[in-house]
C-alpha cells in the first residue's frame, strides 16, 4: 500500500514539475530584508540551501531567502505567486539570461557561504542584503556601478573585470531563474511578477521532485477530478 502510494505521489509531483505548476508565497521578514531582498519563497524550491537561508515566512512556512533579478516589474509581498522553475536562467520578463557573476554570488549566499555576508538576522543581515541585491541589480543592468558594494568587488575579482562577470552564466553554476505571476481569481496565470533566483532541483532525486510538486499537490487533483 506504501509502495503505491509512494509511485502516485511521484507520478503527481513530476506531473506537477513537467508543467511548472506551483503556487509560492513571496513574503519579507523582519531582519532578513532592506526593502527589495532578502525575499522569502515558501515552500523551499531547489537544493543544496545552507541552514542559514532557510527561515519561516510571516506564516510560519518554511521558505529559502532570494532575490530579485529585475526591477521593471514590481511584486506584492505577501502574497501568492504561479512560479515556474527556468533552469536556463532566462528571466522571462527581459529574455535575458542572468549573469555567472549573479549566479555564482546567489550559489555562495544560498549556501551558507558567502564571504562578508552576516547571516544574523537583525541589522548586520538586512545591510549585506542591502549590498547584494544592488550587486546583483549591477550584474544584471538594472542599475548602475556608482557605489562601493564588496559583494560586487568580489564578483569582479573572480571573474577578473565587470564586463566578464556580466557574461552570461550559462549554466556554469546551480542557479536558474523563479518565474513569478499573479494568480488570478480562478487560479490561472496572471500578470508577470519580479522574477527571483532559485537554487535548481537534483535531476537525480525524486524527493526534490516531490518537495517542488507536493506543494501544488491538492491543486493538481482537484484539477484531475474536475
């Protein structure tokens, strides 16, 4: 009886995944958050997130903290999101790719690592959050190079200049873009919202599968029962 159970919940969660089909909750926590990120995404998308980046939004769910990656659309906090996971890193709004400076910045503070980061809620984390959302405004176009920001300096050291780490990723790193859209009154696809950066799943592990797909569990059968 376990057995099939186990075989229908992951049936469901890759038929869930395949169709990128999943409701989250973008909130801000006190602490975590200078005004744009840290955002909190609720349930936990992707893998390979250190201790640290994993906190309960305002309800109480357990989300991981991201950020934005463009500033011509704005985003609703709290509030509840369609998000599909785009592993090419492409945000859907722009059609531009994220950068291997973003990608190699969000892998390090994802996991925990990320040097001169203050992982501490309270004031010392919502000033590093401050200076890595603009690094990564920087890396992606949306603003300009008119401040000292030490997470920028050192995508710039690793990669050697500004232009080389504003090249395309490329999937050098684990990190793809979250497509985020409104949901409309019938649970459709609305309007496009910020997208954020999102660690991406193991390819070889049905229980991330799950973990993205349990989420939008109940939608899918009512769905499948309609």
């Amino acid at each position: 009886m376990k057995k099939i159970l186990l075989t229908v919940l992951v049936a469901t969660a890759v038929a869930t995944f395949q169709a990128g089909a999943i409701i989250v909750t973008v909130d801000q926590v006190a602490g975590y958050n200078a005004g744009d990120g840290e955002f909190n995404i609720a349930p936990v998308i992707g893998s390979g997130y250190g201790a640290s980046d994993l906190y309960n939004n305002n309800s109480g769910g357990l989300g991981f903290g991201t950020f934005c990656i463009n500033r011509s659309v704005s985003i609703i906090v709290p509030g509840q999101y369609n998000a599909t996971v785009i592993p090419s890193g492409v945000d859907p709004v722009s059609g531009n790719q994220i950068s291997v400076g973003t990608a190699w910045l969000f892998l390090q503070f994802a996991q925990g690592s990320l040097a001169g980061y203050n992982y501490t809620p309270g004031v010392g984390r919502v000033n590093s959050a401050y200076l890595l959302q603009n690094a990564i405004w920087v890396l992606e176009g949306q603003i300009g190079n008119n401040f000292a920001d030490v997470f920028l300096a050192a995508a710039i050291t690793r990669f050697g200049s500004l232009a080389a780490a504003e090249l395309d990723n490329n999937q050098q790193f684990g990190v793809g873009v979250l497509g985020l859209n409104t949901v409309t009154a019938n649970g459709g696809v609305g309007a496009p919202a910020q997208p954020m950066l999102t660690l991406l799943p193991d390819g070889g592990s049905v229980l991330i599968l799950l973990g993205m797909g349990l989420s939008g569990l109940a939608v899918f059968a009512r769905k499948f029962r309609a």
